[in-house]
C-alpha cells in the first residue's frame, strides 16, 4: 500500500492508473498536476485525483509513488521539474510508448535519482485521449513491459511489478533497445501506415465519395488512424531510426506486391498473399490484445 502517488499528466493513460490504484485499494491520496489548470480541476471533479498540484514538483512532494502519464517529448522536463521532490525511496515510473527517449531524458532530468525510475510501457489504451475516458479496469488483463536499465534499483523493479500485478497487469521484462525494435514493427509502423493511407484516400478529388462506401475492410484497416496526433507524432519521432528501418521492409514487400501484379503474376500474387494469410490466421492474441477495443500502442 503506497501513502500518496504524484501523477504528473492528468489524462487517459495517468487517471486509469490512479482509478486502478484506488480500486485495489493500493493508495491512500493521489495528487495530480496535468499542464492546463482546468485538466486538473477536471481530475478532481471526477474523483481521479485527491488534491489538484498547482506543480509537478508540488504533485511529487511527499509521494512514494510517482508516475509521468505524459506525452514521450516532455519527459525530459518533467523529470528536471520533479527532481528534487523525489527521495531514494521513491517508486517512478512513466507510461510512454517509446522506451529508449523516455530513459535518456530520466538519465538527464533525474541525475542523481535515475535509479529509482523504472520505464513501464502498459500495452493498453485507446484511440480517444483525455481524463473523462480513463477507467479503472484500463490495464486489467493487459501487458505491461518493463525496461530496467543496469543501474535500475532492483527493489524498485519488484515494486513496480508488484504495483501493476496489483492491478490486473501481466508484467513483462526486456531490454529498452528490444521493446523499441519490437514496437516499431508491430505498432507505430502500422499507425504510420494507417496515417498514410487514409490520407492518400481524403487527398483524392473522390475521397469523401469513396470513404462514403467504405466498409469493414477499411474499418478494420483504419482504425488507428483516428489516434491522438500529438502522442503520435512524438512517438513517430522518438523511435524514428527503428520506425523508418520498419518502414523500408514495408516499402520492398508493397514493391514486391506491385511488381506481380504489373506482370500480371497469378501464381506468385497468390503464394505471396498466402504467405500473409498464413501468417495472419496464426496468430494469437496475448492478454494485451483485444479486437477493436484497446490501442496497442
Ligand atoms: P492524454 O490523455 O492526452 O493525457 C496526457 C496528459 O498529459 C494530459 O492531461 C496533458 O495535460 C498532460 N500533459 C501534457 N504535457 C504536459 C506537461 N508538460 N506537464 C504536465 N502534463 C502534461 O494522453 P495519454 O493517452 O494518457 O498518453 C500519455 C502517455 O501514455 C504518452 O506518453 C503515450 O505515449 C503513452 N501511452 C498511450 C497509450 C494510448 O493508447 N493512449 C498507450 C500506451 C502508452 P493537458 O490536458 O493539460 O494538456
């Protein structure tokens, strides 16, 4: 049982782990700072947060529990505004979807206290942002993986894996370098790719007449690319290099794809299709992934 969390970003992903800590019954106050006054009143309305912080530092002071629920490019800031209310004991933790970023800017805006930051990165979300859709049974069931570094306190590894035990979560461990890889390939290319098509589709002088006969295949397809564009952008750009790398494979198999269909390829278009379909129709859903209802990002 923690006495106080500092949650420091007052929106979808920070209100569900502060109303999932509450229903556990893993804290006693939660005390939270979002960046416009009025998200934070918001909070307060809506019994997410205790006290409104009309600081992060304020947020952090007297926590044994802190968490970032920001977007990836202000951590580094957030870190350096709460260094100084964090204490050898304190339990930090953020839920960026990028791992790598998120660790150097603790390294910078923590100093002496990056030991005590553990990266988490829930595998849970959705498309709609904002504290009025946080829930507390937002992570119940899902992945949350873990990226310690070497110098991670390992007391606070086990507290961190407790805390999300605690609330449903299936913890998972690997290094930050694997998760960003891993993340690049099977998230944030496909939301670069939903981007990108739907807009190449509204780009065209017919756009909104085809998009008016859409049906399951492009509900299916596109349904990511209704995500928040600031989250994206800053998770498109911390984990460029991996992103763009993902990107290229892409780039040869569509170009592959083309040249069989310019040749008119019947056998190599089917073997190259059933590849893919095999492959799809093998796969199984962890506890993380949900049909349409949850973001893997
Ligand atoms: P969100 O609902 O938009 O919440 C973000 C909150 O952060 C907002 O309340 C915003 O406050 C606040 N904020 C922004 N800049 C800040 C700053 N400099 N200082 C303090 N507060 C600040 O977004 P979210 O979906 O919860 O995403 C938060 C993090 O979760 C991101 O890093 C994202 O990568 C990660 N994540 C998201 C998902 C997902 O599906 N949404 C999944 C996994 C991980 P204002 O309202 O005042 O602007």
């Amino acid at each position: 049982m923690f006495e106080q969390l500092g949650l420091i970003g007052c929106g979808l992903m920070g209100g569900s782990f502060a109303l999932a800590l509450k229903r556990a019954k893993l804290v006693k106050r939660v005390v939270g700072y979002s960046k416009s006054p009025s998200t934070t009143e918001r909070a307060r309305q809506l019994g997410v947060i205790d006290v409104a912080a009309p600081s992060a530092l304020l947020a952090v002071s007297g926590a044994d529990i802190v968490l970032l629920a920001v977007p990836v490019a202000a951590s580094e800031a957030t870190f350096k505004a709460i260094r100084h209310g964090i204490s050898a004991d304190t339990l930090v933790m953020d839920v960026g979807s990028t791992k790598g970023d998120v660790i150097e800017a603790a390294r910078n805006g923590l100093q002496k206290q990056f030991a005590s930051f553990v990266p988490a990165h829930p595998i849970a979300g959705k498309e709609v942002s904002g504290i009025e859709h946080a829930e507390a049974s937002l992570f119940t069931g899902r992945q949350v993986v873990l990226t310690p570094v070497k110098t991670t306190l390992r007391s606070n590894v086990q507290r961190a894996s407790q805390v999300w035990s605690g609330i449903g979560a299936n913890v998972v461990t690997m290094t930050h370098e694997e998760h960003d890889a891993a993340f690049a390939a099977v998230s944030h290319l496909p939301h670069l790719l939903a981007f990108a098509y739907t807009n190449a589709l509204i780009g065209q002088p017919q756009g909104d007449r085809f998009l008016s006969l859409a049906g399951p295949g492009f509900r299916d397809f596109s349904r990511i690319a209704a995500s928040d564009p600031v989250m994206w952008r800053d998770v498109l750009l911390a984990n460029r290099e991996q992103v763009l790398q993902q990107s290229q494979a892409f780039r040869k198999a569509l170009d592959d794809l083309e040249t069989l269909m310019t040749a008119g390829d019947l056998q190599g278009l089917e073997q190259s299709i059933a590849a893919a379909s095999k492959a799809r129709a093998a796969w199984r859903p962890n506890s993380s992934t949900d049909a349409l209802a949850q973001q893997d990002s």
